[in-house]
C-alpha cells in the first residue's frame, strides 16, 4: 500500500512543468497521471499505464464530473447559436448606439462588470463576459491576455463571495459536515477577510483605471497595437469559425442581430441557477447540485435561443442544430482538458498529495503564522490539482478542525483557504477556470497564464500581509 511521501508531489509538479514547458497541456497531464499511478504500483510502468488509462474512464463513474464535461460540450453550442444568430453583435450594437461602449476603456469596464454582476457560476461568467468583450477588444486593438486577465479575475473570485450560487452550495456542505454549527453565519463572516479575492477584484479595477501593464503583458498590448491579435506561435483555444461571426453567408438570421438573443438567455440561465439549487436541494439552496443546476441551467438558456430563432423564422431546425454541434466541436479541447485535469486530480487524491502537504503544516506553529501559512499551504494545493473546488473539499474540514480544537475563529480560518484555494487554481495552467479564461478570449493558455502571474502574484503578496495582520491582531 502507497504511504504518502515527498513522491506524491511529482504528478501536478510534473504535468506543470511540462504544460509550461511545451504548452501541450494534454500530454503533460497524461504524463502526470501515468507517473501518479506508476508511483502506486511501485513504479511499474506497464500496471501503471494501464491503470491511466482506466484512471481516465474513470472520470465518467462520477455523476458530477459527467455532468461538468457534458456542460462544457453544451455552453459551447450555447455561445455558438447565441453568436452566430446575431445576439452578441445585437447586444454590442445596442451598447454602441447608446454610447455605453464607444472606447477602449468603456470595453474594458463591460468586462470587468459583466464578471461582477452574473456570479452564478465561475464557468458561465467567463464565457459570458468573452463572448460579449473580445470583438470589442480585438476593435479597440486591446491585447486578447488582457480580456482573459480581466475575466479571470471576475469569475471565481467573484463566485466564492457570493453565498447562494454554486460555490457558495460546495462551501457551506463542507461547513456542515465539518461541525460547524451556523455554517451560513460562518460564511458571511469570513467574506470581508477573504482577501485574496478582494484584493483581486481591487488590483484589475485598478489596472483598467490606470493602463497598468506589466512583464508580458507590456509585449502583447505593444503587439496588439501594432496589428497582431496573437503571438506568431501561439494557438488560440477557440476555432475562429466560432469566435467569429461567419460573415460570408447572408442569411436573414445575420442581417438582423438582435440583443434579446444574448440578453434573454443569459438572464434566463442566471436566474433559473438559484431555483435548480432550490428542487435540487429539496427546498434547501445550500443543499444543492451545483453541476446539476448549472448544466439545466444551460439547457435552458440554449432552449430560449433556439424557441426565440424558430418562432421569428430566422432559421431551420437543421441550421440551429448545426450551429449547435459547431460550437460543441469547438470547445472539444477544452472538455478534453477537463477531463484529464480531473482525473489527474483523481490519483493525487489516491496519492494523498493533498493530506501528505496539510500534514507537513499540521506541525506546531506560532498562532500568528497560521492564518498566512493556511493561504499558501492552500495555494500550493489548488496550484498542483488545479481545483479549487478539490482543495476546498481537502483543507476545509482540517482548517475548521484546528479552528475548533484550539477555540480560534472559524470565519478567519476559513477565508484563508478559500483565498488560497482561489489563488492557486486562478494561476495554475491545470485548472479549469483558467483553461476556459483562454478560450473565452480566444487567446493561447499558456500565453495567458504568463501575462497573468505577474499581476496574481501582487494579489497574493497582498493577501498574505493582510493574513499576517489579521494573525497578529484577531487571534
């Protein structure tokens, strides 16, 4: 039987590394796996392949990781009817005649508000805000790394401040089932002191205010301004068929976007994300699906465009359904990076790489290092498994268990894993967050990950000074 080491920590080293290293995310992560499951056969290769691959299929035996990946295939033929049957040029059509968007920072701000306002889901507000942002961005000449950064930073951590949405569901189970007795007051006591997520959401406000630009992203505004939307190498996450609207046909449906085919559904689906955790739960949102309600919630978005395009004629059911699998086919590599990230995430958990990390900061340490080294031991976690849902689950119930034994303040204790769990997977080139963040702006991942380091490394160093502050001055 494996005992956890050091050698736990190879696989997510590993497949980091690699993705940096020859940005073939895929193979990194396969390579990951295959190390992760020859590490539990003693190294046997052979057992160890063969236990990948199964370690793959495996994904499918849990309903919640189906549910994510059939999720993925969905919203991609979502954003693709919504795009190609005008909603997203209707909807900028609308904002430019009432001059809510007629200049380079005004697009910037629609993305940094459009993260702000639908927090529902991590995944839809990326896509969202894509969707609507980079053909402004690509007109405004402002670099593609830009618009990732700026979503990124709106999505999740905008999502794990908001109590009732699926993030808020996963957290509050977690609570519970750590004996915490009000684990809705726990929650909303921790929001003010997650400062990473504030921290964040303040330092790209301040960005897009001042024009900051630092390391490679300087570069690639600079080459944005000169006429290049990407590097010469790079390999953008979304077939341009599907970023872009086709403009060589004529059908009616294009000859008239109208705003309403992105603004119904999307409203739809934000608001129908609540009422799913509610049946889902049985009359309980904190006891919710989140994958469930997220994935009806996106059928039903899907199913408000494809009523709205019929019954105005402006396509057949085959064009919609064309349209649909288009889309679908597009974000095919995405969900394929999914689905090795989980099961990549799946042998670390076999590994015990995140108990073997917890374990080694279990040691006695001083009470006011403890809150600072919580949000890097988390960092660390969610950075390597490329979860933050997954270090969420791991150091959620030890961190209230300290909390308790030592009669400290869960909320504190709390806000610093929820921090670290959000750092890590918002810079980790594994995670899924990060990975759709690329493909919602249409840009190269790993060109995204590098332009956006720098400015979550600043976030971060902010976090741990002000959990440092807090372990000095709290508890």
């Amino acid at each position: 039987m494996y005992e956890p080491n050091w050698t736990s920590l190879l696989p997510p080293l590993l497949a980091i590394v690699l993705a940096i290293a020859t940005k073939q995310v895929v193979i990194s992560l396969s390579i990951g796996i295959w190390v992760g499951y020859c590490l539990l056969q003693s190294v046997n290769p052979l057992a160890g392949l063969a236990l990948a691959i199964d370690g793959v299929i495996h994904v499918f035996s849990d309903a919640g990781d189906t549910r994510v990946l059939v999720f993925t295939l969905v919203i991609g033929g979502l954003i693709a009817s919504i795009e190609r049957f005008g909603g997203v040029r209707g909807f900028i059509r609308l904002l430019e005649s009432r001059s809510w968007v007629n200049n380079p920072q005004n697009a910037k701000w629609l993305a940094y508000g459009t993260g702000l306002v639908i927090f529902i889901e991590s995944n839809i507000t990326l896509l969202v805000a894509g969707s609507i942002a980079r053909p402004l961005f690509d007109r405004y000449q402002i670099a593609r790394e830009k618009l990732a950064y700026i979503i990124d930073s709106t999505s999740a951590p905008v999502c794990v401040l908001i109590p009732l949405n699926a993030w808020g569901a996963v957290i509050l189970s977690l609570l519970d089932s750590s004996n915490i007795e009000n684990p809705i007051d726990v929650f909303l006591s921790s929001i003010l002191l997650n400062f990473y997520p504030l921290a964040v959401l303040g330092i790209s406000a301040l960005v897009i205010w001042r024009g900051i630009h630092i390391g490679p992203m300087k570069a690639a505004q600079s080459r944005t301004e000169q006429g290049a939307v990407l590097w010469p190498d790079a390999a953008p996450m979304v077939d341009s068929a599907v970023s872009e609207p086709d403009e060589q046909s004529g059908s009616q449906a294009r000859s008239q976007p109208r705003a309403s085919t992105m603004i119904v559904p999307i409203a739809v689906m934000v608001l129908s994300m609540p009422l799913f955790l509610y049946v889902t739960g049985e009359g309980d949102i904190s006891a919710g699906s989140g994958s469930t309600s997220v994935l009806w919630a996106v059928l039903s978005a899907l199913a408000v465009v494809w009523i709205e395009v019929l019954y105005t004629r402006r396509a057949r059911l085959e064009e919609l359904m064309s349209s649909f699998l288009q889309g679908a086919g597009a974000f095919l590599p995405v969900s394929m990076i999914l689905l090795f990230a989980l099961a990549l995430g799946d042998v670390a958990n076999l590994l015990q790489t995140g108990s073997y990390v917890a374990q080694i900061a279990g040691e006695t340490v001083p009470q006011i290092v403890m809150l600072p080294l919580l949000f890097l031991i988390s960092s660390f976690i969610a950075f390597s498994i490329g979860s933050s849902w997954g270090t969420f689950a791991i150091m959620i119930p030890l961190s209230m268990e300290i909390a308790l034994s030592l009669s400290l303040s869960p909320s504190l204790f709390l806000a610093a894993v929820l921090s670290g769990s959000v750092f890590g997977d918002h810079a980790s080139p594994i995670s899924d967050t990060t990975v759709v963040s690329s493909m919602a702006a249409a840009t190269d991942h790993i060109d995204h990950v590098r332009t956006q380091l720098p400015y979550a490394l600043v976030s971060a160093g902010v976090a741990t000074v002000c959990f440092f502050l807090a372990g000095a001055v709290l508890l």
